[in-house]
C-alpha cells in the first residue's frame, strides 16, 4: 500500500498546564478537536511541515518541537490503498498571536479537560502517551464512522 505523510502538532502552555486544540471547520476531520496539521510537501522536512502547518492553522511562529508519536493509519473507508502515516509532535515556545483561519478555530483546554468526545475516537488510544511526553509508534485501523477495528501501540523513542 501506498503512503502519505502528514504531521499533528499539539502547543503546551506548562505555566497554565494547558494546551492549544484547533476545531477543524471545513474539509477532511471537520467538527473534530485536534492538532494542527497536513500534509507534508514534496522535498519539505517533517520539522518544516509541522511548523508550516502550525503558522497557516492558528497563525504562531513555532520554536521548538518535539517529535514524540508516529501514528501509522489504515482506512478502507477514508483512503482506500493508502496508509496514512501522521508524525506527531509537541511545541513549546512560539510567537504571534493566535487567531482563527478559515480551517481552524483555536481554543485553550486545560490538560484534565481535554474534549474527547469531540476528537477522533483513535484519539483515547494515543493521546495519553503524547500528552505524558512518551514516545510513541502506533498502528491504527478504522472503518466507517471512525470506528477503531484495531491498533496496537508501542513505546520509542525519538531523537
């Protein structure tokens, strides 16, 4: 099977232990919670992508990120012959002003109130491990409706 490369990025502000979701407004997870993020170009780095990404959703200048979950996607329903292979990340540290797009609407969540029943349902498997700082590489199944038929995930650690 064929694979397309993505990046997820989530801001924690440790100060308020609280970190930064957008609302997906149009287009592919629309009415979902998540990170932000998309698809990786041709010849752009994953660093680069996530960055980019981040700026264009929410409008912050990321400075650093940590890679800290590698979530390997299959779903006959969404993306027939194709693995969606999606690099999650955390930042710390920005700049700008956060601000609404036409693809995202940011909120600030305290960390022990993190919308789960608005997320994707894969979320509860993996967002603990990112939200701990804990490497992570998962294998993830989906059929329609978002439904999980399989995962497994399973400690690593990144660079």
């Amino acid at each position: 099977m064929k694979e397309k490369f993505f990046t997820n990025t989530f801001l924690f502000d440790d100060h308020h232990q609280r970190i930064l979701l957008g609302m997906k407004l149009r287009g592919f997870g629309k009415g979902y919670w998540n990170g932000f993020g998309g698809k990786v170009d041709v010849g752009e780095s994953l660093v680069d992508a996530a960055r980019r990404e981040v700026q264009e959703e929410c409008g912050l200048v990321v400075e650093h990120l940590e890679q800290v979950g590698l979530i390997k996607f299959a779903s006959h329903f969404h993306h027939p012959g194709i693995f969606d292979v999606v690099n999650i990340f955390r930042a710390r540290g920005w700049s700008g002003d956060v601000r609404e797009t036409e693809e995202m609407r940011p909120q600030w969540f305290s960390l022990d109130a993190v919308p789960f029943a608005q997320m994707w349902p894969d979320a509860q498997l993996w967002f603990p491990w990112m939200l701990r700082g804990e490497g992570f590489v998962a294998d993830i199944r989906v059929e329609e409706g978002d439904a999980v038929v399989s995962h497994t995930i399973q400690p690593h650690q990144y660079e």
